[in-house]
C-alpha cells in the first residue's frame, strides 16, 4: 500500500474519532438537558484568535472554533453515511433490474435516470428539503434521492457485461430463479463498483451539504460546516480569519482524502484497470 494510501487512511480515521467524539459530547449534552459547550457564548472571548485555550480560536459569540469543527465532522459523517444508505440501495437495485432484465424495464430504468439527470440538482434537493422538513432528516432524503442515478449507471453497465458470462448461463441451466442469479451470483462480482461509488459519493455529499446549509437551508441550530462558513464570510474584512481557514482546510482535507482513496480503490479492484497495468 502506498504512503500516499497510508496517510489518507490515518486522515478518515482522525476525522471519523472526531465524528465519534463529537457525537458523544451532543447526545450527553441532549441526555442531560443543557446547551453543549460548542454552543455556549462568552461575550468576553469574542474574536479571540487561535491561543493555547483556543488552538482555533472564537467566533463572534466567543464559541470554541475547535469545538464547533469537531461537531461539523459529525454532521458531515452523517450526512455521507445517511445519504449513501438512500442513493447506493436505491441505485444498486435500479441497475441491476435494468441491467439483467433489459427490455422494457431497462428502457424504464434508463428514461427515470436521464429524468432525474435532467433536474436542476439543487433545486430539486432545496425542494425536497422544504418538503420534508428543514434540518438533517431533509438532507438526508434530498441529497439521497437526486444522487443515484451515477450508482445506477455504472451498476447496469457492469450486470450488462456480466449477465451472458458462463457463471450466469450455468446458473439459469440449473434453474436458478432470477433473484437468486442477481443477488447470490451477479451481485458480490460487482461489489467492487459499489465500493468505489461509496468512496466518490461520500465527499460529494459532504460538499452538497455544506452548499446548502451555507444557503441557509440545511441544518439549523448545529454547527455544519456550511453554516460555519456563512458565519465567518462576513468577518474576513475585519481580519477574523480563523474561522474560515480551518473550516475550509478541513473541507479540502476531507475530500482530498476521500478521493484520492477512490481513485485506488478503482485502480486495485476494477479487472479492466487490472488488466491494463498488467
């Protein structure tokens, strides 16, 4: 494994035990009724830059950046997880069907992608958003359901190359039914394309995500990161530039990460990228 590899790794670890802790620090906050330490202001720590007490420094309301950043990386693991568990099923199983089956269900299966494809993305998350309801659980389903379609795609791509192979064909002659043939046979030889979606889709998510709650529609009352960075765009002219260093430093980290573990695992699991480095 690369070092390249190594350090990305041991970079969505820090982040997923910030996640972890973040998420702790909320639900005793939640469990013993009082308002959590990243939310609590002190108008004497206004403004603070980054210190000994404050590796980060404050905010407007004398927050703890630190804090408040260890909360965002929560949220962004919830969403990317949440949202990968609605658009990667739901994409997996659209491809499959119109993969295998072809016909009539392939035709449906491609003409709901390319309309869904066609939709203003934002517009349609913004609108299910305010549909559900604004907060997480509306990320959650908006960014979910306008971001299989690429899961989709790629999943019937690889049953179309896989349902005439010889495995396949010995498995209909031994009278296998169609669901045991896609999901004990077809299925686990295209995992690997379910692993790499998940590794692109999740830094996506995050992104999509703090889009949103910059606009304002997001999440609420919680320190997303998007939310952190409409805080902090208006105080860059007065030389506050902390708050908005960190946060977009561990954005781009985040991402980077992600996709540079994407890009391997595509390289070490795809046959066709095999083959051709052989």
């Amino acid at each position: 494994m690369k070092f390249s590899v190594k350090l990305c790794l041991a970079a969505i670890a820090l982040y997923f035990c910030a996640a972890v802790f973040g998420e702790v620090q909320y639900r005793v906050a939640k469990a013993r009724d009082v308002v959590p330490a990243y939310n609590v202001p002190c108008e004497a720590l206004r403004y603070s830059p980054p210190s000994w007490s404050h590796p980060m420094g404050t905010d407007n309301l004398g927050r703890d950046v630190a804090l408040r950043l260890v909360q965002g990386a929560r949220i962004a693991f919830h969403v990317g997880v949440m949202t990968s568990l609605i658009a990667i099923p739901l994409g997996v199983l659209l491809g499959l069907l119109g993969g295998y089956f072809g016909g009539k269900t392939d035709s449906f299966v491609t003409w709901l992608c390319a309309t869904v494809a066609s939709m203003p993305g934002l517009l349609f998350i913004l609108a299910i958003s305010m549909v559900i309801g604004q907060g997480l659980v509306g990320v959650y389903f908006g960014i979910g359901l306008t971001t299989w379609v690429g899961v989709c795609r790629t999943i019937r791509a690889e049953v179309m190359k896989h349902k005439d192979r010889a495995y396949v064909q010995a498995a209909r002659v031994l009278g296998y039914s169609n669901a045991r043939i896609l999901f004990r046979h077809v299925l686990p030889n295209v995992a690997h394309v379910i692993l790499v979606q998940f590794s692109i889709r999740f830094p996506g998510a995050v992104a999509t995500e703090v889009f949103i709650s910059f606009l304002g529609i997001g999440v609420q009352g919680e320190p997303s990161w998007g939310v952190m960075i409409n805080n902090a765009r208006a105080r860059l002219w007065q030389g506050v530039w902390w708050e908005m260093t960190f946060v977009t430093a561990a954005i781009f980290a985040l991402v980077l990460a992600f996709n540079h573990l994407a890009d391997w695992l595509r390289d070490r699991l795809d046959p066709a990228t095999r083959e051709r480095r052989s």
